[in-house]
C-alpha cells in the first residue's frame, strides 16, 4: 500500500517541476524539464518526502538510487525532502559511508532538504 503522502508528493512534483529543481539551486529551462516515467532523460531525479524519522532512509535512498541507475543507466540524484522537524535525526547528513571488513571504505552521497528551514518565500 502506497504512503499515504506519496500522491500528494507526486502532484506537487508534477504541479512545478522546475521549482523543485529551483529550490535545489538546479536551474533548468522549463521546456527541458518533465515528469516522466524515467525512460529516457538524460538524468533523473529521485525524491523522497519523509514526515517521520526512519533510520533506514540513508541506505533506502542509496538502494533506490543504485535500483534507478541500474535500470535507466544514468545518473541519479537523490533528494530527501524531510518535511516536518520529527523525520530529522542527526545521522542524517547527506553521507551514508560503508566501511566493509576489507577493501577501500565507500560512501553514497545524496541531498537533505529540511523544508522548515527555508525561506517561506521559496
């Protein structure tokens, strides 16, 4: 069963999808930018909106993001919109590292947007 936000997510998405990239500091000129099904852009972009905390979200995000790769075989940027201050945690940092017990330790990055703190005017 879907998030009881997901559709809300997704019609906000679709209502302004140069402002969600605006408000990323990504400026794209809106004939080139739209809601798809991901078959073919040139990159996609992979939001997630969180209202609660879940300490699983740095390596969903990082699942979601390889699944999406994988798939379209192109890059994938990945951003958490936390929407209300109880989805925020302290590991939240926009770095998931994996230290594996041998071999070069890694990390995935991805964007936290903690919409409380931005300017109402965006």
């Amino acid at each position: 069963m879907a998030k009881p936000y997901d559709a809300t997510g997704k019609d906000l998405l679709e209502l302004s999808p140069t402002g969600w990239l605006d408000l990323l500091g990504v400026y794209r000129p809106p004939e080139k930018v739209a809601v798809i099904d991901a078959d073919d852009p040139p990159w996609i972009l992979h939001v997630e909106f969180q209202t609660g905390r879940d300490a699983f979200l740095p390596g969903r995000m990082m699942l979601y993001n390889a699944a999406l790769h994988s798939r379209h075989l192109m890059a994938v940027s990945s951003v958490a919109f936390l929407l209300r201050p109880e989805a925020d945690d302290a590991e939240l940092t926009g770095r998931y590292r994996v230290a594996p017990p041998f071999g070069p330790e890694w990390a995935f990055g991805n964007t936290i947007v903690r919409v409380w703190e931005l300017p109402v005017e965006e």
